[in-house]
C-alpha cells in the first residue's frame, strides 16, 4: 500500500539492490566465496532460528 503511494520518490531515491546485504539464495557462487568467517556467523545466526514460530500478520 505504502509502495504504491511513495513508488516514484522510492524509485528515484534508490538503486536496485541497495538494501541486498546477502547473495541471492540461488547464487552459490557467491555464498561459497563469502568471508569463512562471515559466513560461519551468518549460519550461527541462522540456526539459532530455526524452528521459530513466525508471528502472522
């Protein structure tokens, strides 16, 4: 809704991908030539997650 409102000030004040602080999930290439400690942290974190119950909007 908000998009939808703001689309051309979003879109003339951003550049795509600017907010992508992670590969792709698709982009093997990348994750398995991130930093071995950054990717070791991102995985920490990651599994301290799993199985949360996400609440429903």
């Amino acid at each position: 809704m908000l998009y939808e409102l703001f689309r051309t000030e979003l879109q003339e004040k951003t550049m795509p991908g600017m907010f992508s602080k992670f590969p792709a999930y698709d982009d093997r290439d990348k994750w398995e030539n991130l930093d071995k400690d950054l990717r070791a942290h991102i995985i920490r974190e990651a599994e301290e997650i799993i199985g949360y119950k996400w609440p429903r909007f």
